[in-house]
C-alpha cells in the first residue's frame, strides 16, 4: 500500500465541513482519491476516477445519498488544482448541499444527486484519510500541498485562494482569515520533512503519514510549480499502437520500463512537462536506478524539438524528419539526430547522477557524471549542432532490457539527496552544485528568465 495520511476523528460534524487542498500530477489510470472521511458503511469522498472526471459519493450505510461528477475531466501532469468540496446537508437549498470547486470555480457536473435536507442522520464519521474509504488502496498518487479540514463549516474557496492581478491565474492563499477550523479540523502544509502531518491551524491535530519512506517532501507546490516528466507525451518505439508504454511514480518523476514485447528489445520514451525557455540557463540531475543488465546504449537523455514525433526504432536511429534532438547515451555517445558527435566518453552506471546543464542563449549543452564534466568541462553539443528553436523539451528514454528504471531530479527529487543544493534563487534541492548563472526548471524561474 502506497503513502496516505490519516487521522482518527472525535465526533465530527457529519453534515456541514469543507475540505480544501491543492493536487498535482494525478494518475492517468485508475482511481485516485483525494480524501475520504469514513466509519464502516457510512463515508464521504472525492476521488479522480479511472475516466480522469472528479467525483463525490456520499453513503448512508448502504445507501448513495449523494453523488456529483464533472462533466469536464483533469488529465494536465503539469499543472496544480485546488480542489474545494463542501457539503452543508442542513442547507434548504437542494443543489448546495454538496459542491466542488476546482481552480476557484464550481464545478460543472455531468451527475448531479443533492442529498435531502438533514440526510446525513444516523451517519458517522471516525477516521479521514487521503486514500480510499475502505482504506485499502486507491492512495492519492501525485503531490498535494496545504490539506485543510473544517469540521463544522462550509467555505468556498475565496477563503483559501484568489487571482493573481498579473497572470490571471489561480494562486493561493498565504493566510486564510474569516474561518474556524472547528474541534477536528486540520491544516497540513507539509513544511516540516521530519514530520509531514503536522497540523498548522492551531488544533495540534497532526495527522499519521503512512507509508511514506524517504524524500516524501518535494520543493513543488502551488505557488512555483516545478516541471516533471509527461505520462501524456511517451511512446513505445517499436510498438507504437501498443499499451504498454511505461510506468509513472513519484508524483511523475520515476520513469519505469515495462520489458520487451514479444521477446524483443523495446524503447520506451517520454518528455518534459516544461519546455526549456529560448533564453536563460537551465539545470536538472537524472538517476538511473535500475538496470539489471546494465545501461549501455540503453538509457538515453537529452533534448529535442516541441514538434515531435516518435519513431519505430531507438533515439539514435530516428530519421531527421522526426524533428531535431541531441542526447548523451549511458554507453558515452553523444549524438545530434543520427550522428555520434565527438569522442565516446565516459560512460554512466545505475546510480550515478548525470547532471545536465543548457545554456538557451548560445546553444551549448553540457554532461556531468556524478559531478565531473565530461569533455574536459567543454559543451558536448553547440549551436553548430543545435539548431534554432523556439522551444525544446527534456527527452528520456529507457530501454526495456534489463528493465531499466530513471529517476528525474528537475528541483523536486524523488530520491533522498546527500548534500542538497539549490540555485541561486534559493528553489530546488540538487545532489551536486548548480553552476552560477544556472536555474532549476519552474516556474518562478521561467519567469524571470526565461
């Protein structure tokens, strides 16, 4: 069982409470649910189904008393939602009983049940949790920032968030004024690594963190979202009508190969979320982490164009039609569409951190191998190989021999990090130095120069 948060409920106030928080990076299969308040039969949830639309169900024992579902469905890896529902069952008004909000806006429903006034006579509720209501699976998958429960009271979510007067966009909140939290209520903002559930609202109602090993804390929130790798953007090369395209973890940042299909070697890609800007200078650490026949020409990285396409055969055999990229492959190739580029230099192990770095303005990209530049330090690809482009996107491949498995470290890292560095801007958490001048792919970053 996956990592969920937990907490063992006093009473709470069955009819009337809001639950207001923060996701990203939502499985693309399957359910995922968001939070679930639950006491045997009696439960309330709102969980991303298997058809990517959001969905509440409210049970009285074994009776539905509620249910929504959007109409719209919420598939983008890359971007965070707020997420507000609040259910207020003493409400004389059918329709705002039970409601969700996403991004400050309530929710457009393709199913619409209301509970009848006071429905939630008889219903109790002992335990929430941010996994299924049964509790054996289901876990909320991607990441999720500033949790909040108010036992007791039914907020919408202008308490919690508000538009930003230059982007236009959806940001939240610093400091929520005008609410009660009630006797259960929580807030979780996650600041705290040793202790991830500890409760900020003043309650001292921490929640348990089940599950959750090493590296749970990620520097991605709502505010400066970090990129990560695309499950909406992957191939398998040489199958491409098939399903099996390889598996996602750690909020999009573990990239898995799914073995050969029939009997043969397979190549498995993906992208970047966040294209690297025309301009600036950028930075961000791999970790292949499996590999049991070794890496090879098996593991792959490097850059290519936004207009894309995928090929039946591996990144070093595409034909240039397919659009420009120039990689670095674990064997010490370097390669600009079909080409080696330079000498076979030194070649990366399962663990290692590759540490790269793109200089937009000049076109020059360069390799490190567990903190030493390859190349005497020099750019392994240059303008006189790169060609200009407006925008270019992060490429991964994995090849399924030897079940290869990469760990992508864009600021955010999925793995426990040694030393931990950020950039000159304070953003990010990095096992090596980030080169002065050097910025971590996000977006507070991108902003200012991108």
């Amino acid at each position: 069982m996956g990592t969920y948060l937990s907490r063992t409920l006093s009473s709470p106030n069955v009819n009337k409470f809001t639950v207001s928080l923060w996701v990203k990076g939502i499985n693309l299969s399957g359910d995922d649910y968001l939070f679930a308040l639950a006491d045997g039969g009696h439960h309330v949830h709102v969980r991303r189904d298997g058809s990517m639309q959001l969905q509440n169900q409210i049970y009285n024992g074994a009776v539905q008393i509620g249910q929504l579902i959007s109409s719209a469905v919420y598939r983008d890896p890359a971007s965070w939602y707020h997420v507000v529902y609040r259910q207020d069952l003493e409400n004389s008004t059918a329709n705002q009983r039970n409601r969700i909000y996403v991004n400050g806006e309530e929710i457009t429903y393709g199913t619409q049940t209301n509970p009848g006034t006071n429905a939630g006579a008889g219903m109790n509720f002992n335990i929430f949790k941010t996994t299924s209501y049964s509790g054996t699976g289901n876990n909320f998958t991607g990441y999720m920032a500033d949790l909040n429960y108010f036992d007791g009271y039914s907020y919408g979510p202008d308490s919690f968030g508000e538009t930003d007067t230059t982007t236009g966009e959806w940001k939240p909140k610093v400091d929520f004024t005008g609410v009660t939290y009630g006797t259960n209520g929580f807030r979780c903002e996650f600041g705290n690594a040793a202790a991830l559930g500890t409760d900020t609202s003043g309650n001292s109602n921490t929640l348990t963190v089940n599950n959750a090993g090493t590296g749970a804390q990620t520097k991605d929130t709502a505010d400066n979202n970090f990129c990560t790798l695309n499950p909406l953007d992957q191939s398998n090369s040489y199958a491409q009508n098939d399903a099996t395209k390889g598996t996602f973890s750690k909020g999009n940042c573990n990239f898995r190969s799914s073995g050969s299909i029939g009997g043969g070697e397979r190549y498995y890609n993906t992208t970047s979320t966040m294209a690297i800007p025309p301009s600036g200078k950028w930075y961000w650490e791999a970790k292949p982490n499996n590999g049991t026949n070794g890496l090879g020409f098996r593991w792959t990285m490097g850059l290519i164009a936004s207009n894309h396409g995928y090929s039946n055969a591996n990144f070093g055999e595409w034909t240039e039609a397919i659009g420009q990229r120039g990689s670095y492959t674990a064997d010490g190739q370097v390669r600009y569409n079909n080409s080696q580029v330079g000498s076979t230099y030194t070649a990366a192990s399962v663990n290692d951190i590759i540490s790269f770095k793109y200089d937009s303005d000049n076109r020059d990209l360069y390799v490190a191998i567990n903190g030493t530049y390859i190349n005497s330090g020099n750019a392994v690809l240059t303008s006189s190989n790169i060609a200009a482009t407006d925008f270019l996107l992060i490429f991964l491949q994995n090849g399924s021999d030897g079940d290869v498995a990469t760990a992508m470290n864009f600021g955010n890292p999925p793995f426990t990090i040694s030393s931990g560095n950020a950039d000159a801007n304070g953003f990010g958490n990095f096992e090596y130095a980030v080169p002065s001048g050097y910025y971590a792919l996000c977006t507070k970053n991108i902003n200012q120069y991108g």
